[in-house]
C-alpha cells in the first residue's frame, strides 16, 4: 500500500565500554622493567668476572698458576645465567687456611700498593708531562710495579755520568716523591748504554759508565732523603738493547737509565730470590 509506513530498523545496542586496556600498558611496563632488570644483572656479572680475572691476575704475578680456589667461568656463553654451570651448582670444596697458598690478608694488600703505585703514576706523568708528549720519558705499570724510563740525553751529557742541573732538579722532585712511599718498597735504579765502545780513563768499558750513571741517580735520591736500605744500583751497559744499534735513532734508545718501583711482596706469598743482572 502506498500509505504504509515501514516499520522502524531496530538499533543495535552499543557494545559495552572496555574497561581492561589498561592491561596493555601494564605488561609493556613489566616488559620494560624485566629488560632494566636483566642489563643490570648482566653488568654486574661482567664486573664480578673483570675483578676475577686481576685478581687471578696478581696471584699468578706470585705463584706462577692460580690457586685452586679460584674456578674459572665456562667459556661458552650461556646467556644471563652464564656463570651457572648447572641448575644446581656444584659445591665447591675450599682448603683449610692451612693449605690455602693466598693469605686472608693479601687481598687488601694488594688493594693499598695497587692505590700507592696509582698515585705515584699520576704524580709523576704530571711532572714528566712535557718529556712524555717529546718521547724523552716513558711511564709503565705492571702488577706492583712502576718502572720509569728516562732518556740518557735529558740526564747525562755523551759520555758522562755527572746529572746535567736541569736533570738533577727533576730527579730531586722525584725523589721527594719516593720518599712518602710506605715501607718495604724497593727502588732500583739501572743504566743502560749503546754498543759504541768507550775506553776512558774514568770509564773504561760501557758497563762501568752504565753502572756509574745508575749510581749518580742513587746518590741523587739519598741526598733527596730516600733511605739507601731500599736503593740498589744496576749497570746492564750496552747487553739488554731496545733496539738494533745500527742506527743513530737505535742507539738513542738504549742509552737509557731506568728507575723501577717494587711494591712489598705480599704476607705469606712464597719468598723470591732476585737473580744476579749480566
């Protein structure tokens, strides 16, 4: 029929509101702080293995091989969890303080000259910093040991062992420096020279004149207030070379003069006899 009317479309009810999109945001947080928590656990483990290895470090510096308390880590990776190698960790049976090669008290021992040497490096690449940048002065570091080698033209004139006034100022400050340094610690000094022979009324042969420069620093340092029980004076003359002397630049790196830094040998560490130099 032409006048009816159609009936009206029935709306569809609106689907309810969703009230739990918050769990989205929610477990992107969790995800977030789950991955936080992994790199810092992940770091902490590679500063624990990175303090491991200078501690096995020093004890081989001592013993030659590590005790056996000490395991290493295995060296596939294993993920996060790499340092467990099972779920349930082996025990590890320790010895006795009796059999045990390291002494409790070592490791801070270590810790303080391992500190004393640092600074004593800072004070001394300070005051040697121009003759560092000029390559005239090297400054290197091993476990419990300093070891600074000086160029022979900054302390000696050719052919002298008597310190150039410049030269003796320098070593004077170093001196001063040497003198805080705690007991026990031992200093020597040694000379080297090139192979160009040298035959002087003074100094007959190269290792006279190497042993007598050695012995000028010695000296230089006891008037500066370094106890002459922790000296010694070596002279290696032109035997223990940096380089070949068949050049002018050769020969200038083995004229040299050497002063080395022993820190004190750790409590209960086994005693080490010093072997007769040349």
């Amino acid at each position: 029929m032409a006048g009816a009317k159609l009936p009206a479309k029935k709306q569809k009810p609106e689907p309810p509101a969703n009230h739990e999109r918050w769990i989205i945001s929610y477990a992107d947080l969790l995800t977030l702080l789950l991955a936080t928590f992994v790199v810092l656990y992940a770091s902490s483990t590679r500063n624990k293995r990175k303090q491991a290895e200078i501690t096995e470090a020093f004890i081989t510096a001592f013993h030659g091989t590590p005790p056996s308390v000490i395991v290493s880590p295995p060296s596939g990776s294993r993920g996060v969890l790499q340092h467990q190698v099972s779920p349930i960790p082996k025990r590890v049976e320790l010895p006795s303080a009796a059999q045990a090669k390291i002494p409790q008290n070592m490791t801070s021992q270590l810790a303080k000259d391992l500190q004393t040497l640092q600074q004593l490096h800072l004070k001394l690449s300070s005051l040697f910093q121009p003759m560092i940048e000029n390559h005239q002065v090297t400054i290197n570091d091993a476990p419990l040991t300093l070891t600074i080698q000086l160029d022979a033209s900054v302390l000696f004139d050719s052919g002298e062992a008597v310190l150039k006034p410049d030269a003796a100022k320098l070593l004077a400050q170093v001196g001063n420096g040497l003198t805080q340094l705690p007991a026990g610690y031992r200093i020597t000094v040694q000379g080297y020279t090139d192979n160009q022979p040298i035959a002087t009324t003074q100094f007959p042969s190269n290792w006279s004149l190497s042993a007598e420069r050695a012995v000028a620093v010695v000296q230089l340092f006891v008037s500066n207030g370094v106890s002459g029980n922790v000296l010694a004076a070596e002279g290696f003359g032109e035997f223990s070379p940096l380089a070949g002397n068949d050049t002018d630049a050769g020969r200038a790196l083995n004229r040299r003069v050497v002063v080395v830094i022993h820190a004190p040998e750790p409590a209960g560490a086994a005693p080490q006899l010093d072997q007769p130099q040349g």
